[in-house]
C-alpha cells in the first residue's frame, strides 16, 4: 500500500503517495525525473547515486523513499545558481575531473558534503572521504584534484564574502 | 613554441557543463512516450540444447506485451567480423541450443520492468544439457564437446605471423630463454551498463536505436544483420555514454531484441542490463595461455622471438579474433625484432565471450613479454633500461609485411626515465622496488573485418552565416573526450574558437561513417576527417579573401584567430565573420559546406602511426602479509602532437588505474562456467586510496600521418603497468610471476615458496 511522503528536494517540496519498498534513488529519477542522479551497480557499492539528505551525503539506492520523509535533498540538479556553476562544479570542469560522467554527480555531491564538514582537506583526507566512490575513467588523482582547488574555490569565495 | 592557437592548449571538456550538472542524458536515462521495458531469459546451463519453450504463462500476465523466443526473431546472425561469415556467430536469441551461462533464449516487453522482471520466471524452458568445456587446452583435444559444430577442435581463429629467418637466429644467439604464462582476463566494467531503446515506426518501416555504445555504425550493421534489414532503415543514435573500454563494440542482446520486441509491439522497448548481466553476460578481455622464447646475444641485442599464443575464447567471436591477432603484434613492439615467428589460437569454451579490452591484446602480451625481458637482463647483468634501450624500435623501423613506424620518441622517452628515476628514486626504503616496462599502441587499426565500403572516418562543417560552425561527426565519445579533440581541431583549421563550433555526434542518420570508438583511432582518424573537411572551408574563404585583397597569388594566406590574412604581412587580411559573409552572399546563397574523410593507405596491416613510451613504478612490499602497495608511478610517452593536454592526461591516468586492476587485483573466477563474482563487493576495481601518484612527461614528436602531427593517448599506458608493477615487485623482494592479478595471496605464496628454496639451498 501507497505511504504519503512529503519532502524537499533542490528546494522544492513534494507531496508523494510511493510504495513502501520504492528506493529514494527511484523517486529522484521516475517520480521526480532528476536523472542527474545515476544509479549503477545494483549492490551499494559505487556512490554513484550520492545525494545530500539532511547536509549528509547518503547512496539513494541503499535507503528507503520514506526515510527522506519530513527532510531535504540536494540532488546535482539542485546545485548550480540558475546558469551559474557551483564553485565545485567549476573546478570539476576545469581539473579534467570526469571522462564519461556517470559517476560525476556521485562524486560531485559527496564533494559538497565533504568540504561542508572539512574545508581544507589534505589529499589522503579526500581519497578517505571520497573511497566508496568508483571511478573507471580517471583514475581519481584528477578528481582529488578537483576537490583540492573546489576547496581554494569556496575559501576565496567565502573570504570575499566576509570581506563585503 | 607551438604556432597553434588551439591545438595544444589546455581545453576543457565541450561536454563539462552537461555532465557536471546532471543534464546529460545516457541511453540508462531515457524514457519515450508509450515505452516498454524488455528483460532477457537467460540460460542456467553452460552447454544445452533447447527442447522446448512455453511463453504462455508469461503472456498471461498483465502488463506483459510480447514474449519472442528465437523463432520469433528474424533470425540473421551477426558479429562484427562480417568480412568471414562463418565468424557471424551471434543470434538475437538462442534457436537450437545455448552455449554459456547467460545466453539469452527469450525476450519480455512489459510495462515495468517489475513486471517483466516476474513474467521471467513464468516461460518454462526444457533443457537437455550437453557436456561443456571450460579451458582452451581442453577445448582443442578430438573428443572436446564441439560449442559451433562447424569448427573443428573448437578453434573459432587462428593467426600466423613470420618475419626474417627464426631459427637461423636462435642458433646465433648467444642467450636464449623460454618463459610461459597463463594470463587472467578482465572485465571493462563501465559505469553505465549496456542500455538500448528500440523504437520501430510500422509506417515507414525504419527503426531508430539509441544505445550506450562505442561504434553506431558497428551497431547500424549488427541490427541489420540481425533482422535482416537495409542499413539504411536502421538509424543508431550515441547518446552520452557511461565508459566503454572495449566492452561496447559488439551487438549485444539489448539492441537487438529491444528491436525486435519493439517491431512485434509497436511501441519503443527499452532493455538495460542489471549490473550482474554486465558482469556475466558482456564482453571481458581474454584470459589465455601464452609460451614465448627469445634469443638474444650477449650485449642483450634482441635477435629472435618465437611466441605461441592459445586464447579462452568462449561462446562467440566479438572483436577476439583481432585480439589474437594483436596480442600476437604487440608482443613485437617497442623493439626491433629481426626475426619473429607467432601462432594464435583462439578457441571456443562455453563461457561468456571475450573480445576487446582497453589495450586490445597489448595488456597481455606485454605483461610477458616486459616481465621476461627483465629475466633477461638479470641473467646478462644488464640494467633494465639499458636492455630496452639497446633494442628499442626507432623512427623508420619497419616489420616487413607488417607495420612500419614513422615517428618515435622512444629513446627519448627511456632518456627521460632515467633522468628523472635518478632525480627521485635514488634511495629506496626497505622492500621497495622500481620496475620499468616499455609500451607502444596504435592509433587506429588498419583493418576492416567488418567489411565496410566506406571510408573508416568522415565529417561534415557546415558554416553558417553568422561564421558559427555545424560540425556533424559519427565519431564516439565514450568519456575519452573525442568530442572536445574534434571541436579543437574544427576550430584550429578554420582559425575560430571553440565557442563558435556545435557538434552534432554520432548519429547515423545525419552523420558520415566513422567505424567508432577502439584501437584508439578516433584521434588520428576522425581528426583527420574533421581536420580536412575544415580544411575544405578554409581553402574556400582564402580565395575569397585573395580576390578581396587582389593580391598577386604567389602570397600565401593564413585563417587564425578569426581572421584571414596575408602570412607574411598579417595586417592585411579581413575578419573571419566577414569572409564568410562574401563567400555565402556573393556565390549565390551556395551553402558553405565541407566534407572531409580519411582512410589509412600504403600503411601496413597494423597503424598508420604508433605512440610511445616507457612506465616506472615504485612499490612496496609487505613481507608478512604480501600486500603490494604502489607508491608512485613515472609515465612517459610520445603520442605525437599532444591535442588536448588535459584529455591526455585523463587517458593516461585512467589507463594506469585499469592497468593496476589487471596486475592487482581485477579477475573472474569460473566454476563450470559460471562467473563468481560478478558485483562491485565483489569484483574488486583499485579504488582511489590505492590510486598512486602519476608523473606525467609528454615527449613530443611529429607524426605525418596524423592531425597536426597526433598520435594516440587514450590507451597505450594500459599495457606497461601490470609488469612494469610485476618488475617492481621482483626488484624489491625477488619473486616472479608467470601470471597478472598478483594479489596479496599470490606474493605471500610466492614469498614463502623463495623462502623455502633458500633454506633448502642452505641446508644442502
């Protein structure tokens, strides 16, 4: 039987009727179409389907659409300013940070997270944060990479914004 | 240095905003109106003939559309070696009998995949299993179950390749050594699995394919051979695609019954395979068993190399036969080999089929021949860059009857990996070693197995009045970044920016043939095609912008930076926009089109042109335990003019993650056929707190064959890290492997087996 879930998702909010089994992966990209949000390897074992719940980042195959009942999730779709990129975005575009992309916003969203709790992390601080995330094309030093600068990205941001 | 303006520059990916915004769409994402969702019955047995089948609980079920069984479908068989027909052994669905676990033998189109999902376990199947065979040596013995029954010992491919005088040079050489290895594959494993929407339009007749693969026109021919249509009816559409590897350029049961059901119900049908089917059910590279004996003198001069190669084929053909063909090719490579003899054999076994994997059979043969050629030097005394130096290929070098090399930087390269392995890796701490391997892949295959009419790669510019740029390219990006590479290159040749290009890819409908994504070839030979189409344009605008100037004709003219103007006197010349203006108004409104297309002629059997290099490796390893942990590597390569350094990279440093599954840690174990672990938990990719350092060095040089002097980038690193990782591992404690995937039971065992021998020594 259909259970009533009511949530936020990029700041929008929902008023759902889902079957108790239905992932939070697919509410996001059937119910919602937020296929931004992938969803890949049927075990929970990629990250490629990380989107943030409550400022956490969690894989949205491995829990239930009801347990984001009441809260907020950021997807990649909810993190751009209207045209203009997330600072994190821009400095995945600018590392050479994903070939393919498939894993990019798994990557990217846990990026968000991460710098939200560490803002300056030390490269084995992001391949410990980032280690659940697979990666077939880059070989990750790129992405780490990526973070690396996203994080000077949102310091002088946030330092500029201080100074204003 | 460079006179590019693009070419060379630091790009960022034309598909960066796209991709990082979630907007891109991948054939995994796509819904149409009205859409069905298809899933396949697989086979449980590894080896049966099918008896019977009965659809009709399933077509009781509501939701469920169709159900097709091989006699439902048109029944062509199809393969991409199209030129032997014998070789097209592939069928939509299995009509008379299965032959690995996994082979599809019926087709659902539902309303959900839920439902689908549950009609499968309602078609009864009758089986009557026949007896299997697992291992190629197995395989080739007279009472071996036959798995195609026209193919004698169940060899579906054999390659001999002879040069120069081989057992005149054994006897000459003054070392000689044989060493044999049993080589595990591996499996691609993209992110995105194999994804396909059919949509059939009764009316006209023709179908549109959209599919998360490598090569659309591949795919176009597979469809048609399949069904039994005109290719032209068939319209293959590349949407983004979630990584390839090698793993998406056969016909796979997606697209062609996703076709099939589409054509029985009307309606789009889409088929995504679960991550297990990825795993089971789609192509892996080949693990095989491999014997190679070179002569040498005592200055380590290479004077003889004799290989025999016998390959685990399994069900059906792929790409394995070029495999067997390479593996046997790139086992020469990158030293002069005066003489050499090689036979291939790939057989048929009743496992999944293996055929093309990221360094497409380089991966293997190197892992042999890099690791012995270090056995090699110990016993001589040599260094082992030394040896690699000493018989290291050079520009000119030719294989008669084979390849020729024009350009090559490998010496350079071996020069800059000991300046800087002196500079960095002086000391080493206790049980660390550093080992080398040297590589070289091609830049596109000079083969045409699939029998095509048309040239290997085409493009098409149109110019718009404006100067803004349709670029339209069937060429594929699977992530590797072709499509920014082609941009680059539109924009160099006509002297624009990147900003005014928008590329239309992969779509064989609107686009000219290019034979798609692998042996590394989109670089130099879509580039070519998109360089001399541009090239087309350019040659037009100059001569309006002569007959602007009224200039004497002997003066050259240049289009760069948005302009057209006099080479040796650049402030004579006119704005880009406005040339294009006069050539469209003041011929008539004719439309500014060009066309460009490229095929590799008088260029041997292999590549028109070849990219360099040499691997160092750092690794530690822990004695007690035999983790190997890799600490840094050093890669340097020649691949030509670099496009895109940026993508380059990219390549590199992928290639080196994927080249340490294979050596470390990435292999499928079988038992009676079946695929053992076929999950992320399970199948284990080096994650990114394994993923070492990479020093990249870019040893430039000019190859005439390809775009502004490019070579290829996106492959050739795979190959030297497995054994360049096993040298390493031997230089720190002294064991060696005659197999890849070294987990740390493999060194552990190894260690004790040393260490056993040595007291056992000392004892005596």
């Amino acid at each position: 039987m259909k259970k009533e879930l009511k949530f936020v998702v990029n700041g929008e909010s929902y008023d759902l009727w889902v079957e108790p089994k239905t992932l939070l992966v697919q509410v996001l990209r059937d119910e919602l179409g937020l296929k931004g949000t992938k969803w890949c390897c049927d075990s929970g074992s990629c990250c490629a389907c990380a989107v943030i719940l409550d400022g956490k980042v969690v894989k949205s195959c491995s829990i239930l659409a009801l347990q984001a009942n009441g809260k907020e999730v950021l997807t990649i779709e909810g993190l751009a300013n209207g045209t203009e990129l997330h600072p994190i975005q821009q400095a995945f575009i600018d590392n050479w940070a994903f070939q393919c992309g498939f894993c990019t916003s798994g990557q990217i969203m846990a990026t968000k997270a991460l710098l939200a709790e560490n803002p300056k992390p030390t490269r084995e601080e992001i391949q410990l944060a980032m280690d659940g995330h697979l990666c077939r094309c880059t070989g990750y030093n790129m992405i780490n990479e990526a973070i690396q600068d996203a994080a000077e990205r949102l310091q002088t941001q946030k330092a500029q914004e201080g100074a204003k | 240095m460079s006179e590019y303006s693009i070419i060379g520059k630091p790009t960022t990916n034309v598909d960066g905003a796209a991709k990082v915004t979630g907007e891109a769409e991948y054939t995994f994402d796509m819904t149409l109106p009205n859409m069905l969702y298809g899933k396949l019955l697989r086979s449980p047995h590894p080896h049966a003939r099918i008896v019977s089948i009965d659809t009709s609980e399933a077509l009781k079920l509501p939701g469920v559309k169709a159900v097709i069984t091989g006699k439902d479908t048109p029944g062509g068989k199809y393969g991409l070696w199209r030129r032997f027909s014998e070789l097209s052994d592939q069928e939509a669905l299995a009509t008379t009998k299965v032959r690995f676990i996994g082979d599809p033998v019926a087709a659902i189109a539902a309303t959900s995949e839920d439902i689908a999902e549950e009609a499968l376990d309602l078609i009864q199947v009758e089986y009557e299993p026949l007896p299997a065979v697992f291992e190629p040596l197995e395989a080739i013995k007279d009472d071996a179950p036959l798995v195609h029954e026209d193919f004698e010992n169940n060899i579906n491919a054999t390659r001999h390749i002879e040069w120069g005088n081989v057992d005149e040079a054994f006897k000459k050489a003054d070392y000689v050594r044989e060493d044999r290895f049993n080589l595990l594959g591996q499996h691609p494993a993209p992110m995105e699995v194999h994804s396909s929407v059919a949509s059939y339009d009764k009316g006209s007749g023709r179908l549109t394919v959209w599919s998360s693969t490598q090569s659309p026109y591949f795919l176009q021919l597979g469809l048609a051979d399949a069904l039994k249509m005109r290719e032209g009816n068939i319209r293959v559409i590349k949407p983004h695609v979630g990584g390839g590897f090698g793993g998406k350029n056969s016909t796979m049961p997606d697209s062609v019954n996703a076709a099939v059901l589409s054509m029985k119900t009307g309606r789009p049908v889409k088929i995504v395979f679960s991550r297990e089917e990825e795993f089971t059910t789609t192509e892996h590279r080949t693990s095989m068993h491999l014997a190679i004996k070179i002569g040498l003198k005592k200055d380590g001069t290479l004077l003889a190399k004799e290989v025999k190669i016998i390959t685990d084929g399994g069900a059906y053909t792929g790409l394995g036969a070029t495999t067997l063909y390479l593996a046997g090719t790139w086992i020469t490579f990158p030293y002069k080999t005066p003489s050499y003899r090689y036979d291939g054999f790939r057989t048929y076994t009743n496992k999944m089929w293996a055929s093309s994997v990221r360094g497409f059979g380089a991966t293997s043969a190197l892992y042999a021949s890099e690791t012995q050629l270090d056995r090699a030097a110990r016993d001589l005394g040599m260094d082992p860059l030394e040896i690699r130096r000493k018989n290291a290929m050079t520009p000119g070098y030719e294989a008669p009857g084979q390849y020729k090399v024009e350009s090559c930087g490998l010496l350079p390269c071996i020069e800059k990996m000991e300046q800087r392995v002196k500079q960095k890796w002086s000391k080493l701490s206790k049980d660390e070693g550093i080992g080398f391997a040297a590589f070289a892949y091609m830049s596109g295959g000079i083969f045409n197995w699939i029998d095509t009419p048309y040239a290997f790669s085409g493009a098409m510019v149109k110019v718009n009045i404006d100067g803004t740029v349709d670029l339209f390219t069937q060429a594929s990006d699977i992530g590797q970044g072709t499509n920014t590479v082609n941009v680059m290159i539109c924009a160099e040749e006509l002297g624009i920016g990147i900003e005014d290009i928008r590329l239309h890819p992969a779509d064989t409908a609107t686009t000219l043939t290019d034979l798609g994504a692998w042996g590394s070839r989109e670089t130099l030979m879509n580039g070519n095609a998109v360089k001399a189409a541009a090239a087309e344009i350019k040659n037009k605008l100059i001569e309006v912008a002569r007959l602007k100037l009224g200039e004497n004709i002997v003066y050259d003219l240049d289009a760069k930076d948005k302009r057209i103007y006099l080479a040796l006197r650049p402030e004579r010349g006119f704005s880009y926009y406005d040339v294009v203006k006069d050539a469209i108004k003041g011929n008539d409104g004719e439309p500014l089109v060009g066309i460009g297309h490229y095929t590799p002629h008088r260029k041997g059997m292999v590549s028109p042109a070849f990219a360099m290099g040499i691997m160092g490796i750092r690794a530690k390893v822990d004695r007690e335990t035999g983790q190997v942990e890799v600490k840094e590597v050093i890669a340097v390569h020649d691949c030509g003019q670099t496009i895109n350094p940026l993508g380059a990279r990219g390549q590199v440093e992928g290639s080196i993650q994927m080249g340490l599954g294979f050596g470390l840690c990435e292999d499928l174990p079988t038992e009676n056929g079946l695929i053992l672990n076929p999950s992320f938990v399970d199948y284990k990719l080096v994650r990114t707190r394994e993923m070492p350092q990479i020093e990249l060095f870019d040893v430039p040089t000019y190859d005439p064959e390809g775009p502004y002097g490019a070579k290829e980038a996106a492959e050739a690193t795979t190959a030297p890290t497995a054994p360049a990782l096993a040298n390493a591992i031997c230089n720190a404690v002294g064991v060696e492997f005659d197999s890849n995937v070294l987990k740390l039971e493999k060194v552990f065992k190894a260690l004790k087996e040393k260490e056993a021998k040595e007291k056992g020594k000392r004892r005596r």
